[in-house]
C-alpha cells in the first residue's frame, strides 16, 4: 500500500478510462494524484470519490498555458512533482481515402504534442523532485501499423520515439521516461469504434484487458521498482504482438 509513498502525480486523460484506473491505483500505493482532463464534471466527481489524496484541474493537453498552471498548482498543493502520466488521447478510424486533415492534426496534437508539452512544462518540476519518472501511454499501434486508424497510428509512434530521445537526454537528470503499450482495453475510446476495428478474437488471451491491468504496469513504472528502466516499451496487449498459430 505504499510502493507510492510520498510521490506526487499528474495525470493526463486522468477523469475516465486508463487514467482513471491509474489515478485509484496510484492513491492506493500511497501517492497525491493532480487528476487532469477536459472532462470537468468526471474530472472532480473522481477527486470527490478519492478524498484529499487527490485534485482535480482542467486540463486541455494541447494548452502550454494550462500546462504551466497544472504543474505550478501539483508543486503549490502537494509541495513536489515526481511522476507525469501523460494519458490524455484521442483515436478515430478513417481511410486514407477520405481521411480529413482537421482529424490528422487533432489527433496528432492531442496524442504527441500534448506530451511533448508536459515534458516541456514539468521539466524543471520533475528534476526538483527527482527520483523521477514520466509514463507515457501509447499503444500497440506506437509498435506496429494499425489500419485504417492513420493518425492514431502514427501519432503514438511518434510517442514512442519521443519517450526512447527524452530518455536519454533525461537520464543524467534523474528522470525516467518509458511508455506503455495497451492493446484493446475496456474503455469509451474503444466502445467509440468497436463497430469499425474488432477488439477481441486477435490477441493470444482473446479478451480486452480491464483498465486496471494497465493501471497496474503505470503504477510500477512510476514507482521506484522500476528505477533501472527507462527509454524501454513495456507492452500490456494480451499477447497481440506474439504473433499468430496457424492451423494444422
């Protein structure tokens, strides 16, 4: 109940989903969580639910200004800033046939830029407070090429070679920085294009994960169990990447 204590988080896309699951599973190991997401009303319903160990701030990744406030206020309330769980995404299906631009840049500025500005803002922060570790969430699409999810795609590789250069330009600081790597997981962004691209019948395990699954890597990556890896992709994909048996 303590693999956490005394380490203060920020956590992007934190109100719902993956991030919510980190946030619960973060208090429970004893660390201050500064819930941040758009979404306010789910966003402090959480805070409510978790009690002082935990705040809400909205947050819009993609807002270099908010970003400053968010880290200026997780420093103000809870005195430090170890752990940046950048989860905040979006994801949406089109082909390259009709792909929209307006879609390509959102995503890309939702899912890259928004972390590459928390690195940017919560730098200073992190090294204040080193030891300390920075959990980004890409995908199973940040390893390999998912179609007709274009922008996903190519948004969380970009996530994944932000992590390996951050990395080695951080280490000497003090601060980790690894990625994450969920295949389908049971949460809105799933169910939002289940009908379009198949969740389950493709993994080794044939099940989605429970966003407590990955919860559970995120709270070992941030906390100091995993103080000898950094730059590294720990998939979470129920054996996706395996690859396939064939009959016979």
């Amino acid at each position: 109940m303590d693999r956490l204590k005394g380490k203060v988080a920020i956590v992007t896309g934190g109100a719902s989903g993956i991030g919510a699951a980190s946030s619960r599973a973060m208090v429970n190991e004893g660390a201050l969580v500064v819930v941040a997401d758009v979404a306010e009303e789910q966003g402090s319903a959480l805070a409510d639910e978790l009690g002082d160990s935990v705040a809400f701030q909205r947050l819009d990744v993609t807002d270099e200004a908010g970003w400053r406030q968010v880290v200026a206020f997780a420093e103000a309330t809870f005195g430090q800033l170890n752990v940046l769980v950048n989860g905040a995404g979006i994801g949406l299906t089109h082909p390259l046939a009709n792909h929209p631009r307006d879609i390509w840049e959102r995503t890309l500025a939702v899912n890259l830029t928004g972390p590459f500005l928390g690195l940017v803002t919560a730098l200073e922060a992190l090294t204040r407070g080193v030891p300390s570790s920075v959990v980004n969430i890409s995908s199973y699409a940040g390893l390999n090429g998912v179609s007709p999810q274009h922008a996903y795609t190519a948004s969380k590789h970009g996530l994944t070679g932000l992590t390996r250069s951050a990395a080695r330009e951080l280490a000497p600081l003090g601060v980790r920085v690894n990625s994450v790597h969920p295949g389908g997981v049971a949460t809105p962004m799933i169910a939002a294009f289940s009908d379009q691209v198949p969740t389950t019948g493709l993994n080794t395990l044939q099940r989605v994960a429970r966003p407590e699954e990955i919860a559970a890597m995120i709270v070992f990556l941030a906390s100091d169990e995993s103080s000898y890896s950094t730059g590294s992709q720990f998939s979470a994909d129920g054996g996706l990447g395996a690859g396939m048996t064939l009959p016979g």
